[in-house]
C-alpha cells in the first residue's frame, strides 16, 4: 500500500512538473528601450541648422518603461524666442539593438504625441517626417520656443503603436486624448525643461 501510494504521489508530482513545461512563457509584446535621447539643433532664421546642438537623454538598463527609476536629463540650454529641430533617438541596450530603425521601417505603425506643460505654456511642435501614407511620425520636427519662455515645465514624451493614424486628431503633436486613436504605448517618459 505505501508503495502505491508513493507511486501515486511520483507520477502527480511528474504530472505537475510536465504541465509548467507545456505552458507557454508569456512574451512581452512592448518593446524594450533602454535609452531615450532628445537631440535639438538650433535653427538660424531661416530655418536652416546651425552648429548649436543639444542632447538629453533618459535612460535605465532594465528599460524606460519596465525599470523602476530611469536617470532623465533636464533639458536647459534652449533659448526664448528660438527655433529647433528635434530628432529623437531610441535603443534597447540589453538586445544591442536601434530602436529608431525598427520604428523607421514600422513608421505606418508609430507615432510619437508631445506633452506636458512646456506645450501648454512655452513650446509648439510640428512634424517635419511621415510615413508613406502621409502621417506623421515624429522622430523628426520642429520645436519653436516662445519669446516669453521662462521658469520650469515637462516634456512629456509618448510613442504610440498600432493606432488608427487616420482618426483626425492624431495630425496633432499634442493631442491630450491620444488613446482615441486606439493602439498601445510603447513609450511614456517626462523629461523637466528649465529655462
């Protein structure tokens, strides 16, 4: 009898063991960015760029989203009444790989939106890139500073996958209500902006 019931025992124990094998590993669907870099290059009157050039990243080795507190660089050094072209740069540090790439040849699937009190009170932003059917993207625009820009604000950074580019308001940067255009974040991180 004990050595039924040890048997009985073995082979549920063996049982347990072989259904967590058989379950499927959840996969993150988000990507991982481990880096975030703003970089802003003066432009002359013209619209032209000039050699003055600024870059803030975020950065955090587990990931932006996923790690408990990334490192993000205030942005200061932009001038009231001055304009300039932001480009954006993302990479996943734990795979070695550019995310800013992937988001090129995935353009019709991302788009960034800027937030934040630094849009509400001292910068606008217009996109200066689109994918193949005319939207925007955002890895590239323009931000223009307001002559009376001053004291301290956010820059609310948001990339945006999968979502319904063809909803009118998503042609706006700064779209407060950009979950209307379905799709999912891939990327939410404020960097603070002091003047």
């Amino acid at each position: 009898m004990k050595t039924y019931a040890s048997l009985l025992t073995l082979s549920g124990l063996l049982m347990l063991g072989a259904c967590d094998k058989e379950d499927p590993v959840q996969e993150l669907e988000q990507e991982v960015i481990t880096d975030v870099t703003l970089t802003f290059t003066e432009l002359d009157a013209n619209g032209n760029p000039t050699a003055t050039t600024l870059s803030f990243t975020a950065s955090d080795p587990e990931g932006v989203e996923l790690g408990g507190n990334p490192e993000i660089e205030t942005i200061s050094g932009l001038e009231a009444g001055k304009s300039y072209r932001l480009s954006l740069d993302l990479f996943n540090g734990i795979a070695n790989e550019s995310i800013t790439e992937e988001i090129e040849e995935e353009d019709a699937e991302h788009q960034f939106f800027f937030l934040g009190s630094a849009f509400d009170e001292a910068f606008s932003y217009v996109y200066e890139d689109e994918d193949a059917d005319g939207n925007p993207v955002g890895l590239l625009g323009t931000v223009a500073v307001a002559a009376n820009a001053s004291g301290n604000s956010v820059i609310r950074v948001i990339l945006r996958h999968d979502l319904d580019k063809s909803n009118a308001s998503a042609q706006n940067p700064n779209w407060a209500e950009y979950e209307q255009a379905g799709g999912e974040t891939d990327l939410d991180v404020s960097f603070p902006v002091q003047f």
